[in-house]
C-alpha cells in the first residue's frame, strides 16, 4: 500500500502514526527528495529507500509514538556513507539525506446527542474543524438533510445518527469521543447520563441545564448506582457560564470554545501569536 491510501486507512480506522518525508538528498540515495513513508505502532507502509536510513527513521518515528503525547514535528541527517554509525546495516551510496517525521494525531470525536437549536449552531461551529462530529437525535426532522444543509461543506466528518433510544449510540461512537447532551427531553438526557456513566471508553460528558436540573439529576444518578465520583465525570453546565446571553448561537459558541480548548493538543501555537499570524 502505498503512503496516500495509507494515511487515508489509519485516518478512518483512528490509528496514531507518523508521516516520514524524505525532504533533501545531497549526492547518491535510494531515493529521491519527496519519497514518504507512514509508520504506525505495528505496521510501515511504503519506503524512503530501505536499509539503515529506513530502520533509523522508523524507531525514531516510534519513539515519537510512544510518548503518548502531541509531539512536534522532527527532522533528522542520515550520511549514507560506510564509515557512518550504523544500528541496522550499513549504506554506503556516498549520500547525506534530511527526513523529516511529523506526528499525525488521531482526530477527537464529539457526539452531541440532540439537535435542535442549540445541537444545530454548536454543529455549524464544531462542523469548521477537524474532527469526526457525531449528531444524534430520535426525533427524524431535527436529521432532516435540508435542516443540516448548513453543514454540507463542513470541514469534519459529520455522522448523523437517528436513534429512537439515544443512549443506544455510546456505544457506536470511537474511543475517548467527548459527549455533550442537549436534548428536548430530560427524561433522555437522564438515560443519556446514566448510559455514558457505564462506558469506559468515553471523554469528557457535558450536560446542559440550571443548577436545578443538575440537583435532580444527581440523586437520580446516585439512586442507580452510580458513585459520587464517577457522577464527577459529567461537567454542568457546560460552557462559558459568564458569557453573556441566552440566545443558541451564544451558548454554542460558548459551549464550543470550552471545548476546543479542552482538544487542543499541547503543541497548538498560543492563542495571542495565532491571532497576530492571521490579521
């Protein structure tokens, strides 16, 4: 398999993996400048030319891996000579060559479970970045493709999910998909916490609603079951209490910017030098 479809496959089945570019070649090399690579946890797909230079670059990409967290791009020299240290066999086409390894994230996943004004302008929100956006709802005509006719050139995957019984989807959605529960019903909201609670694979759990939806809530939880510090697990309300205005798209956008910063990885350029970058 070939680099392109390779980044295509890890990107839809959610594998960490390390893009490893062959950026510069001085003198004799395997091969040319722009030869690419994708290196995963257990697999390598394609070649940068194979020999030392090849193992190098992938125990290198691994070790990137292996932190477990957002890493910086890397860039690495490799002299393709004889008399040049050697882990895995020596090269002596004469050459010296630049690889570049870049970290590819896995993208995060947000599941909104009810899309009605509220799940419908936070989607338009989260819709403009790279994630897998997953809109669930048992009502058929909050789904309705006109209704969602704003996201048709989203930037995410939108996966649109119609679920007579919600909480059903917990269970479809990828591992560490950070959930935000906005329905109609409370009653659904209510079956939506309690599942969520029961899953072990999930993010972070938000819930919409006033201090005194979250009261009832919490003896309902508890009266299931559920012990005060998993109850902990779900944050109400979700947000920026202090914005502003009650109108949808101001509790979205408020709902969005906390969430954001929480997918933010650690590398992400400072807000301030982001702003200055792009005026």
């Amino acid at each position: 398999m070939d680099w392109f479809a390779a980044l295509t496959r890890v990107r839809a089945e959610r594998r960490p993996a390390v893009l490893v570019t062959l950026t510069s070649v001085r003198g004799h090399a395997p091969r040319a400048a722009g030869a690419k690579m994708v290196v995963t946890a257990d697999e390598v797909y394609d070649s940068i030319g194979g020999g030392n230079l090849e193992e190098s670059a992938v125990a290198d990409a691994r070790a990137l891996l292996d932190t477990g967290r957002p890493a910086a791009p890397v860039q690495r020299t490799f002299s393709l000579s004889d008399k040049a240290p050697a882990q895995h066999g020596v090269q002596c086409c004469g050459g010296e060559v630049q690889v570049l390894l870049e970290p590819l994230a896995v993208r995060p996943a947000v599941a909104i479970f009810g899309v009605g004004h509220v799940g419908l302008e936070l989607a338009r929100v989260l819709a403009r970045h790279d994630l897998d956006l997953h809109l669930v709802d048992s009502r058929t005509a909050q789904l309705e493709p006109a209704r969602l006719a704003p996201l048709d050139d989203a930037v995410a995957t939108v996966r649109v999910h119609r679920a007579p019984v919600p909480e059903v989807v917990l269970g479809e959605v990828p591992p560490g998909c950070h959930v935000l529960v906005m329905t109609h019903d409370h009653a659904e909201d209510l079956a939506i916490c309690d599942a969520a609670l029961r899953c072990g694979h999930l993010g972070t759990i938000g819930l919409i609603g006033s201090s005194a939806k979250w009261s009832r809530f919490r003896k309902r939880l508890a009266a299931e079951g559920h012990s005060d510090s998993a109850i902990e697990r779900i944050t109400t309300p979700i947000g920026l209490p202090d914005l502003p205005g009650k109108e949808p798209a101001v509790i979205a956008v408020g709902v969005a910017a906390d969430l954001l910063r929480t997918l933010a990885p650690a590398t992400a350029t400072p807000a301030a030098d982001t702003q200055e970058a792009t005026r």
